[in-house]
C-alpha cells in the first residue's frame, strides 16, 4: 500500500518519501545521508527522485543517491537540476508503476522560475510555492507569477493533501493572525498545530480546504484580507494581485 512519510532535514526541511513493499521515490532529497540512513533501515530501494526546483537544499542529494541506485530523476526542465534524467513541465505525466503512482506536472513558477509541482493520488508535492498557512519568498519570478501559481494550486481538489517542503506552519499562522485576528478556523489551526509541534510531530500534510480557509495568501479576494492588506501599505488595493503583492512585502518584512 502507497504511504508517504517525512524525513526532516536540515533546520525545517522535509524529505518526503513515497512509498510501496519494498519500493520508494523521494521528493526534493536535500541531503542524501538522511535519506540514505531511512532507506537502509526500511530495506527501501530508491527507484526515483523528484525535484520541484533548483535549490541546494531540494537537489542537494541527488547524484550520490542516483550513483548508489541509478535511479531516475526528474525535475523542472527549465531548470538545472544535478543528475535530471527526464526533464518536465505541465502537461507532462509521469507514471511510478514500481510504487503505483502517477502524478501530473504543474508549472508553479515564482520562488523559482522553473519551479513546478506534482499532483496525483490526492496529493501535491509543491516544493516551496505553497506553505502551510503561507507561500514561498518570490526570488526569481514576479508577484503576478507567484500569485498565478497558487491561484492555479488552490483550484485543485478540497480535499488535496498539501505536502510542501518545510516546517513553517507556526510561524506562517503568527502572520496571519495578524491579517486576519478574527479568523475561527485560524485560531483552531493554531491550537492543532502547536499541540502537533509539542509532540515533535509535523503540521503537514495539510489539506487545499484548511489552506482556503487560513492561508492569507490563497484569501486575497476576501474583503477583509484585502482591508487588511491595504491598511498596512497604507494605499487602497483594488485587486487580488495587488493585495497578494502587499501581502508578501509584509511578510517579508514580518
């Protein structure tokens, strides 16, 4: 049976590992001896890597583990990716019969600028465009690309399990009180995490329906996030981008 477990990483990364019998493909493996470690003690053979984008804490893992399992990697193909074997972008669907998935390629540019995602069996793997209850800095794209990509995220199915690549929830949920102090579901978000984090557990997977409701960043036609939104930059925002954009400077900045 497919099962998805975490490996944390570094400070707050996750690499998340999906797997079935004695099969397994891992998401963004930033370091490889972690996951090396996790295979070994689960008898796991590694028979793909998935990267969502180019950072060294996403990518940082692959030619020792492919050197060790010559296995496939596949990443952004606008991208350099160490050790891509099969380049992707939207459109594109990639079948893992070894574990029996198959996911379906998203262009979700803004972090980076080839940056994708991989939806498939109730799941998205989004690498750093969508946190729990927050989204990635936009280093490389524009605030329209970014706003785009999680536009097109948060279309996806309800019931979507969200598995993005760090252990920022917390924190995220701090800024958007501050957006929105009113939000009920919020506050329970808060409480279910920290009781979570208290137990040295992840926040995540989340799901696109909590997202909607607490994430900030997905609620920026919601007219009080808006009123917030301009309240801080102190200029009126007539459009969801515009609030969006004001949103991650207050953030960044936060």
């Amino acid at each position: 049976m497919l099962s998805i477990e975490p490996i944390p990483a570094f400070r707050d990364n996750y690499i998340w590992v999906a797997r079935n019998n004695q099969r397994a493909a891992a998401i963004d493996p930033g370091d490889a001896a972690l996951l090396l470690h996790y295979l070994e003690s689960e008898n796991l053979s590694l028979v793909a890597i998935l990267n969502t984008h180019h950072h060294a804490d996403h990518v940082g893992g692959n030619l020792e583990l492919k050197a060790r399992f010559s296995c496939k990697i596949y990443g952004p193909a606008g991208e350099s990716i160490p050790g891509l074997t099969h380049p992707a972008r939207e459109g594109d669907r990639i079948s893992l019969p070894e574990i029996g998935m198959t996911l379906d390629i998203l262009d979700t540019p803004g972090h980076t600028l080839g940056h994708i995602a991989y939806y498939g069996e109730g799941a998205l793997f989004c690498g750093d465009t969508l946190f729990g209850c927050g989204c990635g800095r936009v280093f490389e794209g524009t605030m329209a690309q970014m706003h785009a990509s999680l536009e097109k995220l948060s279309h996806l199915p309800g019931d979507t399990r969200v598995y993005c690549a760090h252990e920022y929830t917390l924190a995220n949920i701090h800024f958007a009180k501050e957006v929105e102090p009113e939000n009920e579901a919020l506050r329970g978000r808060e409480a279910e995490a920290l009781g979570l984090r208290k137990k040295h557990l992840p926040t995540l997977p989340s799901t696109l329906d909590i997202e909607r409701q607490t994430n900030p960043f997905l609620r920026c036609f919601i007219p009080r996030v808006a009123e917030a939104a301009s309240r801080h930059s102190g200029t009126s925002l007539t459009s969801p981008l515009e609030v969006f954009t004001a949103l991650r400077q207050w953030k960044n900045d936060f």
